[in-house]
C-alpha cells in the first residue's frame, strides 16, 4: 500500500529499531511507496513512511531491491557528493559517502546476504541507510 512521506526532521532523526518477520508488510508498503515515486527518487527507508525499523528499498541497476536491517561493514574510497531527500526539504546537501561498500542484510524470509557495491548503487544504499541510523543529510 502507498503511504504518505514523512517530513518532521525530529522523527526521521531517531534511530530506527531491528526489522523481523512482522515487518514484512512494512516493506511491502515501503517498496509500493518508492515505485510511487520512481520519478523523484531512486531509494526510501521505513522511516521515511513513518515506521522506524531498519528496512530500506532502492533501485538496484533498473531492479527494486529490499533490504531488512541493513549494515555497511566494509568501505573504500571517499568522496564528496551532493544529494536530496524526498523527505527533507531544500535542495541537496553535501555528504561524504564510499564509492564501494560490503553490505550485510536480511532477505524479506530473513536469509542472511552479503554482497558488495559500487557506484551509484552503492551511494544509494548508504543515503538509506543513514536514514536508519537517524542521519539526515
């Protein structure tokens, strides 16, 4: 189901809280949401529809991908990058991100992955799950 987008900074600033099977839903309004707005934005996190667990979505190369609890345990290569949030208002910001990252998470039948990224994907996901941890840029 398509929600409505958070907008209070105090709410998107708190950390968000371990997702488990009862969240499924949540990621299926998340990723509903996000298709909703493909033109404006490539990915969310829960947070970002109002709930605060650790579930992103994001556009994975032309593929929508969802990740439950999140959490970039490798990174290489800094650089300065500008971006914008569909929750925030004002244009972009300046943030440091990684061009490639080792990212663990959980499948939607809680399986465990670990993959890395790069490039824009790669930027995507650390914008997300900056999200998670309360971190707006």
């Amino acid at each position: 189901m398509i929600k409505e987008l958070m907008h209070d900074p105090m709410f998107l600033s708190m950390k968000s809280t371990e997702a488990t099977i009862d969240d499924i839903e949540t990621a299926n309004d998340l990723l509903d949401t996000l298709k909703e707005h493909k033109d404006e934005c490539v990915g969310m996190a829960a947070n970002m529809i109002g709930v605060k667990k650790r579930i992103i979505a994001f556009d994975n190369g032309g593929k929508y991908a969802v990740m439950l609890n999140p959490e970039i345990i490798k990174f290489s290569e800094p650089y300065e990058a500008q971006e914008g949030c569909l929750s925030l208002l004002g244009g972009p910001r300046k943030c440091r991100r990684y061009k490639t990252i080792k990212v663990s998470w959980q499948t939607l039948d809680l399986k465990m992955r670990i993959k890395n990224f790069t490039g824009f994907t790669a930027q995507i996901i650390q914008h997300e799950i900056d999200h998670c941890n309360g971190i707006l840029i």
